[in-house]
C-alpha cells in the first residue's frame, strides 16, 4: 500500500548518459512535485505539476524535463548528465494545489554521475 | 529572501529525554509552518502542519509552537525513543513553493 513509489532506488551512470526516474502515487491527489536533495542536505524543488500540468519551474536547466502522462504519474527525465546531478531526488504528492496542503514524500531516487 | 534557519544543528539525547528544536524563518507572505522528520535515506513525513492562528499543535510526543510575529517555531519531543532519530526541517508556506532549511540531525541513545 506504498502511497507515493519511486524507480529506481538508486541510479549510478556515466556523464553524458541520459536517464529517466519514475514516480506514482496512489493517493488520489492532484500535485507532484520533483525536489533535489544535495549533500548539504537542502531540499529545494525542481518541478510541481497540477492535474498533469506544470504549475512550477525553478530555474532547472533545461536538461531536466519532467513528464506526467497521468495525474498519478510524474516521472523525470535527464539528458546529458553531469557531475553536479549527483544527489537524491524525491517526489512529492499534495492533495490540491497550493502551499497549504501537507506533501506526501517518496523514498528517494539517489543519483551518482561518475 | 525566503530563508529558514534551524538549531542546533545537531543534537545528542539519551532515550526518554526531552527535547526542543528550534526553527527561524523569514517568508513573506506566510501563511502554515510544517515539521517534518526524516530517516536516514528515506523521504520526509509530516509531523505537524499549523496556519498563522494556531499557536502549538500536538501529534504524540511531538508538540510543535509557532510564534507567527517573531517568526519562529519549535518542536518539542517528549520522552525520546531511539526510533527519533532522524533529521527534522521545518518548511514555512506561502503562496511561493515550500522553502526548507538544511534541519537539526537528532540522535538519540541508549
């Protein structure tokens, strides 16, 4: 009964390479989000879709395209991967859109780019 | 800036100690302040959610405060258990995207 799943656990690549994490949620909510976790540990967010529209960009290059094929899908791509990439990278769901409403998280997807 | 500081950074407890973390933010316009704890290599859980008119809210043996004028909050832990141990941040939210600090690292021990 995990609410919000994440694939894969752990992803170890080559620079360059490109490279896709998967994210479901069986919550029934309408937001996901994408955060980066660095190694100091900051949790900042990447991507927010609502109802399968993108509804937050920070500042994220280009490389990184988010896809939400359904509301209970937002997976996210990564091309051409470079070293500073390497962190964890969690999903989040909320029930609404909005800042008020509690994020459910997701276990992590933890990036190393050699 | 939207910013949160968080202190200590780390703390060491004894099982069944108590405990206060302490979280300073500054995000205008705010409107809820989050707990969260997080396990080592897993993803936050929400410990509390309180709006700018409440004033402490209790889940357990956590008991979070919020002091909407001084922008500050703090989280209290009750009897500590080894199972505490774990990171804590402390989000506020406005109508801007959750802004986290880097959080106070609690280890408890037997």
């Amino acid at each position: 009964d995990t609410a919000v799943s994440q694939t894969p656990k752990y992803l170890v690549t080559q620079m360059g390479n490109d490279k896709s994490i998967k994210c479901e949620q069986n919550l029934g909510h309408d937001t996901m989000y994408w955060y980066k976790q660095d190694s100091k540990k900051f949790l900042k967010i990447m991507f927010s879709y609502n109802n399968k529209e993108l509804i937050i960009n920070e500042t994220v290059p280009n490389r990184f395209s988010p896809k939400s094929p359904d509301k209970a899908h937002l997976n996210l791509h990564i091309n051409s991967l470079e070293l500073g990439d390497s962190a964890v990278y969690f999903c989040a769901s909320s029930p609404y859109q909005g800042h008020q409403e509690t994020q459910y998280f997701g276990p992590g997807t933890r990036l190393l780019v050699l | 800036k939207n910013q949160v500081e968080q202190s200590p950074q780390s703390l060491i407890i004894l099982e069944g100690k108590n405990c206060t973390l302490q979280c300073n933010y500054t995000v205008s316009p705010f409107s809820n302040l989050r707990w969260y704890k997080q396990d080592t290599g897993r993803g936050p859980v929400s410990l509390t959610i309180m709006t700018f008119s409440e004033n402490t809210k209790s889940n357990g043996r956590y008991t979070a405060t919020l002091d909407a004028d001084t922008k500050q909050s703090s989280l209290h832990i009750t009897a500590s258990q080894l199972s505490d141990s774990a990171s804590y941040i402390c989000p506020p939210g406005g109508n801007t995207p959750l802004v986290f600090g880097k959080g106070t690292r609690l280890s408890v021990i037997a």
